[in-house]
C-alpha cells in the first residue's frame, strides 16, 4: 500500500478548496490574454482526469478501444473563438456562451452514450446503467477542474447551452443520441479584459452535520 504524507493530503485539500466557479467571458474587441494551452498540456489534464472510477464499459466498447463511458471534444483556444465566430455569422443565438469561449484557453466538451438506441440526447432512458454513466463522467469532469486548478487555471462548469444543439453537434462532430454531462471551459488564472462571475452557491454548503449522518 502506498504510503501518504500529511503534506500530500494538505495539497489535495488545498487544491480542493482553491476550485472556484470563475465564469470569465470577453467580448469580440476585448481581446483577452488566452492561448496559454497548448495541445500537449490539455491532452496531460484529460489523461490524469481520466483515472476518474467508472463502474460499466462504453456501451460501444470492444476489445483494444477505450472502455471508459465518457468521449471529450476537445478546442483549443484559438477553436473556440472560431466556434463562436462561426456560430454567430450562421445566425445561432448563442449569447453568454460566445463570450466564454472568445475568454477560454481550452474547452472540454464531455458526453457519455446512453444505453440502447437514442435518437437525441432528450430521449435517454434514466436507467441505473445510465446512472452509473453519468456518474462516471461527473467524476471525470471534476477530476479535469482539479487538474486545472493544480497548475492555476480558473474554470467553470457549465451545462452547455447551445453548445449541446444542432447543427453544434454536427459542425464538432459528435454522436448522434450523446448527452453532454458538461462544457468544461478552462480559463486564464488572470485574464486581462473579461468579466468573471464566480459561483452564487459556494458559501450555501452548509455544516457537514447538515447534509452526512452517521450508520451503526
């Protein structure tokens, strides 16, 4: 068994706590201070992310393909201001988003395929299996924001919005009947021209006597 320091768990608990909600958006002429992820960095989050549990295989699962139930889509900075760009010439109303993505230095687009048939993501069936899926990718997806926060990023959780619609999907290509569990947007620690809202619920959690008992 591998043995843990107190200052191991001192950083996990630091790093736990210093995640915050930070929703960062610009606008077109702001031009904010992003790009600082490369292709490389990200790919490192997504792959220490992950080691998140998961209880049941991709339903598409096969021998030498990957059995974790999640599938990303991944953009970079300089992709996500061209998705806001393409999105707003095509007529899209896409609002808050389009600043959060002309603000974001990465973006993780995180579905998982419900079991059996789905023609779209609305039409999934609240299974236990299904359950154990969503539940997965929620551990990934928290997961990614504590690897972020490690190395000084800002993020911000969202449930996608547009970003979940067509023609979105088919212009990044995703499966039809996917659900997205979240639009992880990664931002600059510090960003230069944005306005960041940070998380009306942090200071809601209240005492752990209020939300754990104890079983005998």
């Amino acid at each position: 068994m591998t043995e843990h320091t107190n200052e191991d768990a001192r950083v996990v608990s630091r790093i736990l706590r210093e995640r915050r909600t930070a929703k960062t958006m610009a606008e077109p002429d702001a031009s904010p201070r992003t790009g600082s992820i490369d292709h490389a960095e990200l790919d490192a989050m997504l792959s220490d992310a992950a080691m998140a549990p998961f209880h049941f295989p991709h339903p598409d699962h096969e021998e030498g393909s990957s059995a974790v139930p999640w599938r990303v889509n991944k953009l970079d900075g300089a992709a996500c201001r061209k998705l806001a760009q393409r999105a707003e010439e095509e007529g899209l109303t896409i609002g808050g988003v389009a600043r959060m993505l002309r603000a974001a230095d990465a973006l993780a687009l995180t579905w998982f395929t419900p079991e059996g048939e789905v023609a779209d993501e609305s039409a999934f069936v609240g299974s236990l299996r299904n359950m154990e899926h969503i539940a997965a990718a929620g551990a990934f997806s928290q997961s990614l924001l504590l690897r972020a926060t490690a190395v000084g990023y800002t993020t911000y959780w969202s449930s996608g919005g547009v970003l979940r619609d067509e023609p979105i999907r088919q212009w990044l290509d995703v499966t039809p009947g996917d659900v997205m569990v979240g639009a992880l947007f990664i931002f600059p620690a510090e960003p230069q021209n944005a306005e960041v809202k940070t998380g009306r619920w942090r200071d809601e959690r209240g005492a752990i006597s209020e939300w754990s008992t104890w079983s005998s």
